[in-house]
C-alpha cells in the first residue's frame, strides 16, 4: 500500500512539474509574433500571429488539463492518455518543423525531448498507478 502511495505521488509530482512545460511556454506564447523567445522577428503576418495564439492558449489548456487531472490520476487513464497524445503529437509537429525550416533555438530541442518521452513515460505509470489502486480496492 504504501509504494503504491508514494508511486501515485511521484507521479502526480513529475505531471505537476511537467504540466509547467505546455502551461509556461503557452502563456509566452500567446505574445505571438513578438514572442521574446524567438532571437530573430518573424514577418508580421495576421495569420501566423492568429494561429501561433490559437495554439499557444491550446497549450495552456493541455497544461491546465494535467493540473485537473492530477488530484484523481488512478481514475482518470482515458483523460491522462488524451492529454499525453496531444504533447506527444506537438512533439512530432516540432519534427516535422525541424525537417522542413531547421533546427530552432536549443529550448526549443530541449521541449522536443520531453514532449517525446514525458508522455510515454507518464502513460505506462499511470496505468500501474491505476491498477494498483483497482487491486487494492
């Protein structure tokens, strides 16, 4: 019983931790085309500073859906797996941007990493995290 409390609770603090990733870089995101983290201006274009706050504020919700998650992780594997792809997919976007346009500044290399391995990781954990709290039941 009690590893299985301390497991849950190590995974409620790396999900909580990670959740800063999408919620932060959302936030900062939402500046759009004045981004301070890009080193170099973008053209002013209406349509990428639309979507680049479309997608950030999508980020801050993925980051706000892990918070709302977390208090009840054993029970909530569709939601955490929902919430898990859609970093996971956003880590391929960056791929295919990496592909296509090159490779971004090295905080961005340093998302794609976790955006690539945090959500398997916390897919398989939180599966054993949620039958260990159907065993002991």
């Amino acid at each position: 019983m009690m590893k299985q409390h301390t497991s849950r609770r190590a995974l409620q603090c790396v999900m909580a931790v990670s959740a800063c990733a999408p919620l932060l870089s959302g936030i900062l995101g939402l500046s759009g085309i004045y981004n301070p983290i890009l080193l170099e201006k973008p053209p002013e274009n209406l349509i990428l500073d639309s979507n680049l706050r479309f997608l950030n504020a999508m980020c801050v919700a993925v980051g706000l859906a892990f918070y709302f998650v977390i208090p009840v992780i054993e029970k909530e594997t569709l939601a955490c797996r929902i919430i898990c792809f859609a970093v996971f997919f956003g880590g391929l976007g960056r791929v295919i941007s990496i592909v296509d346009l090159g490779t971004p500044p090295v905080i961005f290399i340093y998302f794609l990493i976790l955006e690539l391995s945090l959500p398997i990781l916390i897919i398989v954990w939180q599966m054993r995290v949620a039958r260990a709290a159907q065993i002991n039941d």
